[in-house]
C-alpha cells in the first residue's frame, strides 16, 4: 500500500510526475539554445495563462513575496498613493510592502472572513487621488476570494491601477488580464501553477509598464529592479540568450512542462474543474457540519476551503490524524483566528480521486478526534457536488 | 556513446545524480517535521562550509544576485562608505547595488585581468572612514582570484566589515570566514556548492549583525529584508516551523544533500583537489599554447580558467566545435575583452576525469579550427600537474 500521504495544502501541492523529472533533469547551461528555447516558450505560455495579450511576462528566482516586491518596487515612486483591498494577511502584507517604497497606503478593510463591498472601495477611490489598487484575488490566509472583475472595472474608472495579488489564484480561479483590464498579475510557481516553489512570476500589462518606465526615481530595490530584468526576458522570449542573474534552468524546465499541461487542459476547463472542487470540498464540510471562515458561499475561493474545527477538536488533535489517513492538511494562519480553523488546498494537479481521499481522511480524522457524525456523509456531499458539476475531472 | 557533453561552465555546472533526485522527489510541506528537519540540518551544514562558528546562515529562494542584494540592502545605511576591490564585471556590480542603497562607493581598479595590490587597498582605507569592504572572491568575468585573507585582515585594522562575494569560490576556493575574519560570505547554489540555481545562500557573522542589529534606517528592499528572515530561519534551525515566504522546498532538500557530500569529502580536501584542477587546466592551455586572462598565475582562481583564443580562432568557431567534442563552455563576458577569451568551469563535482574530458575537448575544437598543436599536448600537461598534485579526484 502507498505510504504517502497526499500534500492538499495551498501551496505547495501534489505535482506531476512530468514536472518533477524536468526538474530533476541534468541541468543545461542558461545559454545553451535548448534552454534558450524553453525560457522563450515558458514566457509566452505565461502570458496564455494570464489570459494576456500584451503583457511583459516576468519569471524570476524567488518566492510570490518576491513577485509582490517585483510589483511594489517597480510601480510605485514615492508618495503614490496605494489602496489596499484587504482580506486579511497577504493583503496586510501588500500595504507593508508598498510603504516600504514610499507609498502612502490607504486599507479598506472588512471582518475577518469577508471582503470590502464595491461601495466601501468605490468611497475610498473617490476620497483621494491613487495611482494603484491592490487586490488579494485569494488570501490564502483565509480561503477569502475578491471580485477581480468588478474591482478592475472600479479602478478604471477613477483612473487607478490594478495589481492582483494572485498567488493563490492563478490558473485556478478565473483572472482574465485583458478583458477584466487588470495591470499586473502575480503569482508563486507552488500553487495552481503546479511547479515546485522558488519561481516569482508576473505579468505586467501596457499601463503597468508605461508607469515603470516614466519614473522619475530609481527603483530602490536592486535585484526585482525590472531595468535589469527586461532585456534579458525579451532576449529570451526573441530566442536569443542575456544575462543579468543565472536563470532557474531547472525550475523553468519544470514550469514549461506544467505551463504546457495547464494550456493543453484549456483554461476555461481549468476554472470549471477548479469550481466544481471547490464546491465539492465546501459542500462537504457543511454536510460534515463544520463552519468556514469566509463568511458567505459568494466570498469563498475555488482554489482552498479554511473549515473550523468543530466545538471539542483542535488542530493538534485533528491534523496528525487526517495525515495519518491520508492527507497533509494546514493549519491557521491569520493570527487573529488561528486556532480556530484549518485550511485544503484543492489547486492545480488536484483531481475529484484527491478531493475524496482528502475528505475521507478529515472523517477518519474527525471520528478519531470523537466527534458525532454518519460516516460518508462529507464524501456523499462531495459526490455529489461533483456529478452535478458535470465536468471532467479526468 | 553517451551523447550528452558535460558542462563544464562557471555554473551551472554538472550535478551529483542525488542532488537531482532530491530535487526531482515529490515535494512535502514547508512545515512538515521532515522538511524542518532538512532545513535545520542544510543551515548547520552551511555554517561548516563556510567555516563559521558562528555566523547567521540564509538560505532565500533567488539568484546569486540576490545574494549580494541581501548584503547590501541589510548592512548599508543611506551615506555609509564603501570600499570595492574591484577585480572585474561583478565587482562593479557590486558596488553599482551599494550605490543603490545609498553607499558612497570607492573603486581600487585594476587592469583587466589584474588585481588591486594590497598597497593599493590600504591607501584607499587610508584615505576615508569606510564602514564596509567588498571583495569579488573569484570574478566570474574573469578568473582573477582575490587574496581574501590578506584583505580582510587589512580591513579588519580599519575597522572595516569585510564582504566576500563568493559566487564562484565557496567550497571550492579555500574561504575561511572565521579564521580571516570575514563578516559576510555569499553564494549562489549553482557554482561550487553544486545544487541546480535558484537559491541564494549567506552567512554573516556577528560584527555584521551588529551593524544590522543597529540600523537607523529601515532596509529599502522588502524581499530581501533579514528583519522579515532571521526569525524563520532561526526556528528552522532550532527544528521549527516558521513562515514568511514559502522555502523553496525541493532545492533545500537538494542543498542537504550536497552538503552532506562536500563536508563527506572536507573542506580541506575539496580546498586541494580544486587546486590541483585548477592547476592542472591551466597547465594545459599553457601547454597547448593558450594565453589566460589573469596576468599572473597568482591572481588566477582554482575554480576557473579563462584562456584567451589563439590568433585566427574565434569563440563562434572554436566553442561549438569543443561542445561537439564533448564538454560545453562559456564565452567571454567582461565586456572590454568579451571576445578575445572563453571560460571552464571546473568546481563541485569535477573531477580528473571531467578535466581531461573537457581538455581533450578543446584540443577537438582547436585542430578542427586548424590550430596548429601536437595532439595531446594539453592532455598529457593537465595528467602530469594532476599527478603531481597527489590529491585524490575520486
């Protein structure tokens, strides 16, 4: 019997075999054509996953705080005014971040567990002159999803840029650069990207780049400094080979093959399979009888579920358990709840057999732990979510 | 016949088949006991690669890059001196990254190919209140070895913190952080260190905590800030979780493997067998009747060669021709003599087998330019330096 537990974390997630053997692959030079044309296809597959047409792809050693300090450090001179469309950590982080370059940042904040409504964020656009807006597409903090799409439009009309924080979000949730007019867009390599951390990956659209390159000051950040990057990704996206850092070779073998995977799913199939595991793992929890951290079905993300723990089970009871039944799961993470709940990814790789298995393992954990429930009822809700979903889930 | 060529660039180069499969296994959560054990033991490990008793050890997801930029961002504060000895194109780029920090930046400058001389370095020291001394170990550009031990003694009579940028040195070139007294040596994973690239590695000893420890001024870049690291790799070390950005976990599993092998071999032993490479290869191309970009055999680093093109052979007609033959090379890179030269690799994993490999190659590539030589001239030159060496190459 396989030993191994399934790793249903939001990030990092179960990855391909196929991914794995690129990345575990005898390293080429980062100047071999071979190479050269790997990073060239990687760039152009990013932008297809962006949803963009014209964006400057940018893939970078580092972690998704490095992709959000690609975007701070580059776009904001300082005195900008920023407005943070918080949902909790990583939306707290994004504000840090900025006013570490100056930005003076304004929070439109809302209860843990839900989002700020248009009007509160269209109250703050009409309050002061911002040159950026930055969303948490989906706080991993807290499985809490923000409307991308009615946000952006928002934040065109007064003028303002939109930065989409979409670690946890892209190629699982729907973000859609050009046609929700999203300026940049971010993520880490570990989420529904489906590569093993240590890639930063951005794409910034025409405004976005304009903003970089009338700036009057440097950008006081040397290595995500893009003056020094840009030459050197569209040398590779033009075949040809540049030099600023050693490129990730293997990382970026890696991400070509998943990026490769991600295009031949299609990227519509990909957000309804997303949808229909995030239905399937919420319905399932309900039916279990555990509470969610976002507040309404509206707000909470495809790409995770973050359930309570029932009253009498704690995380240091439950989470060994359900490892032990076959699935890695997380605990808390924002600090103003962080006992209280836990939190499955169900990105990238993740088909309906992981979901199950994943659910199965919770009930195993759950009646461990001793807590009253039908056995099968989270699965039975989970089955069920699934076949009226109608998808492939391969 | 295999017919893969062994690269035998200055990084990437050829990694161990276990550090791949580390690299390649499926990957664990960030805070899986496992994982916390791996981190732990790779930070322990890194303090004994640098020969630190007692130095603060980060391992952060990015480029070598990334490296100098957590040095440089963490010590500098707006109007500090800085002294560069500049042996080459990372020596600049060094200080370029100290300027944007807010350093005042002095260059003692060299030839090409040469180095400051001592004299030269304590005049400089003499003639300003520095707070920090750069020194490019081994500049990649051109195989001039610095004297490290001699410099950060000086700077050490100055009261000057000594940063040692060894990109293309540690645990090839003889480093020794406590012994000479040096306050910050860097890396990146994919030169001696001999891991796939994209990890950024440091250790900084006390006086240069200190130093951050007292800053006025917060750090200008937010990614590589070590207010934001230094906790979280302190409770990796003490067999912890911590979170700020998610480790890149399958390059630090392979990072523990690769130094579990360096240390197996020793650090002394891994000091003599680069020596003994290094001279062995440079004897070949002398042999062979090539010139070499250090003007003296003093300045020239044991991880690296760079031999100069003979007269009617260039690099688009000679470097395909050795890759044909067997071993893949690097072009030029400074750029004020970027075609008159090529560069070898032969760190980490090298061994007598690679470099006679790799000298056999460029004898292929140069007869088949027309060069006129002796065949084996090269080979039978690198064989007598290496038995001479008496040093075990595996």
């Amino acid at each position: 019997m396989k030993d191994r537990s399934l790793l249903m974390i939001p990030g990092p997630i179960e990855f391909e075999p196929e991914v794995l053997a690129a990345l575990g692959a005898p390293t080429n030079s980062h100047v071999a054509p071979e190479f050269i044309e790997e990073f060239g296809q990687a760039l152009e597959r990013l932008r297809d996953v962006f949803l963009s047409s014209d964006g400057q792809p940018f893939v970078i050693a580092g972690s998704g705080t490095l992709a959000m300090d690609l975007a701070g450090a580059n776009l904001i001179e300082p005195g900008d005014r920023a407005l943070v469309v918080n949902t909790g950590y990583f939306s707290d982080r994004f504000g840090e971040l900025l006013e570490r370059y100056g930005a003076v940042v304004t929070h439109v904040r809302a209860p843990v567990g839900a989002r700020p409504t248009l009007d509160e964020v269209e109250d703050a656009l009409k309050g002061a002159v911002y040159q950026v807006m930055t969303v948490t597409h989906v706080d991993t903090s807290t499985g809490v999803v923000a409307d991308v799409e009615e946000l952006a439009a928002l934040a065109r009309r007064y003028g303002v840029l939109t930065v989409v924080d979409g670690v946890c979000s892209v190629a699982g949730e729907a973000l859609r650069m050009d046609e929700w007019g999203v300026d940049i867009a971010l993520t880490a390599s570990q989420k529904a990207i489906s590569v093993p951390p240590g890639l930063a990956l951005l794409v910034a659209g025409p405004r976005a780049m304009e903003k970089f390159r009338r700036r009057k000051s440097p950008v006081a950040n040397y290595y995500a400094d893009w003056t020094n990057w840009l030459p050197i990704l569209q040398a590779y996206e033009a075949r040809k080979a540049g030099y600023f850092g050693t490129p990730p070779v293997n990382l970026i073998c890696a991400l070509n093959v998943s990026l490769k995977h991600i295009l031949t799913e299609g990227m519509e199939a990909r957000f309804r399979r997303h949808r229909a595991l995030g239905s399937a793992c919420k319905a399932a929890m309900a039916a279990l009888g555990l509470g969610q951290v976002p507040v309404s079905a509206e707000c909470a993300a495809n790409t995770m579920t973050a359930p309570r723990y029932p009253a009498g089970v704690s995380g240091n009871d439950l989470l060994p358990r359900v490892k032990a039944a076959g699935a890695i799961l997380a605990g808390g993470l924002h600090p103003a709840i962080r006992a209280e709940y836990f939190r499955i990814g169900h990105m990238g790789t993740a088909n309906a057999g992981d979901l199950l298995a994943t659910v199965n393992a919770i009930e195993a954990g759950l009646a461990a732990c001793g807590y009253a429930f039908e056995p099968g009822t989270g699965v039975t809700a989970a089955v069920r979510t699934l076949a009226l979903a109608q998808v492939d889930l391969r």
